[in-house]
C-alpha cells in the first residue's frame, strides 16, 4: 500500500471516528443533561452519561464485529454475480 493510500485511509478511518463520536456525544447530552443552570454535571446526569456511552460503545463494537464477519462474505457474493 502506498502513502497515499495509507494516508486516505487513515483519514477516512479518523473522519467516522469523529462522526461516531459526535452523535455519540450528541445522543448522550440530549437524553441525559435536562439542566443547564449549572456549570456541573449533576450525579444523575453523569450516571447516565456513563450508561449511555457505555452502550453506544457496546453497540458500535457488535456493529463493528457483524460487519467483519459479514463484509467479506457479501463482497464475495457480489463478485460472483449473486
């Protein structure tokens, strides 16, 4: 593989991170901070920031680990010409 390659891949790879992260961040503080009239997170907020993360977490690794076991298979049927 050739730097440039190398290079696309890597940003690509840190582009969906970013996104991943966003909506992450993004799903957690909506469903779970419900006052901004402090500068702290409350106890319950961050109990459920850790819950929720944790789960986006678990899910995006499940994902992850169906599309390794899945991808090469459907990438084979598609150049069979199933």
């Amino acid at each position: 593989m050739d730097k440039r390659v190398a290079d696309d891949l890597a940003a690509r790879n840190y582009k969906e991170f970013l996104q991943l992260y966003n909506k992450l961040t993004q799903s957690c503080f909506l469903a779970c901070v419900t006052n901004l009239n402090y500068r702290k997170v409350t106890a319950n907020e961050q109990s459920c920031i850790d819950v929720c993360s944790s789960k986006w977490m678990n899910l995006n690794q499940r994902q992850m680990a169906v599309f390794m076991e899945v991808g090469p298979l459907a990438d084979r049927m598609r150049s069979q010409g199933m």
